[in-house]
C-alpha cells in the first residue's frame, strides 16, 4: 500500500513515546483525539464556519501503532445535511523498519460535526 497521490492528508504526525499504553502501543484515545482533529478542520473548511463533534461512528482500530510512525490522517464527505456534516475519516501509517518502510491502513471512523453559529446554535450549512 501507499499514500494516495490525488489526496492531501489533513493532518500528519509522528506517534511519540509519550502517546504509549502500557502495552508499548500508541494509546487509543491519542490516536481518536488525532482523528477528531483532522475531522474537524475538515468539517471546519465544509461547513465555512465553527464546528462541534456530535458523534464519532465505527471507530475501528486495524492495525497497532507504534512509536515513531508517521500518521497521516486523510478525510473525505460522506453526507451532509442542513447543519451537520459526516466525515470519513482514514488513518494510514508510514513505518520505517531499516531501510524497509510500509504504508498501512490502520484505522478509520465516520465522525458527525455540527456547525455552530456564535451563540453555538446549530447553523445551516450553505455549499456553494
């Protein structure tokens, strides 16, 4: 697998010791905190405006990762309605093991975002 050619990821980091379980993997819930981050700026970009999470749907975890991987974050439109946006949400990682490096798939999630005007009320999203 490679990191597709005809997408920007959203967000890439590299996975630290300090994101570690006690297992020596990179904990979960650094992981969907990551995700959550790159869905919202996406969501942001969409919807024109200040977004909130709602749900986060299907989160499945693949694959481990590990310290030093770099995580490249990719987002795409499922669906959107008048006020919320659903963002799939695609994890990969670039593993470098020598002079070895693989690229996998390892979680992806469908998040739902609201977008919020300033008193935080639900807004309408317009596409243009």
């Amino acid at each position: 697998m490679e990191l597709p050619q005809d997408k920007h990821a959203v967000l890439r980091i590299m996975a630290r010791p300090s994101d570690v379980n006690i297992a020596g993997d990179i904990f979960g819930g650094w992981l969907m905190s990551q995700c959550d981050i790159a869905g919202g700026i996406y969501a942001h970009r969409i919807a024109g405006g200040r977004v909130v999470t709602v749900a986060v749907n299907n989160f499945q975890f693949i694959a481990p990762v590990l310290v030093a991987d770099i995580v490249s974050i990719y987002a795409d439109t499922m669906r959107i309605g008048t006020s919320s946006i659903t963002v799939k949400v695609t994890v990969l990682i670039e593993r470098r093991d020598g002079k070895k490096e693989t690229t996998m798939k390892v979680a992806e999630a469908d998040i739902v975002y609201v977008h919020i005007d300033e008193n935080r009320q639900p807004a309408a999203i317009t596409q243009e």
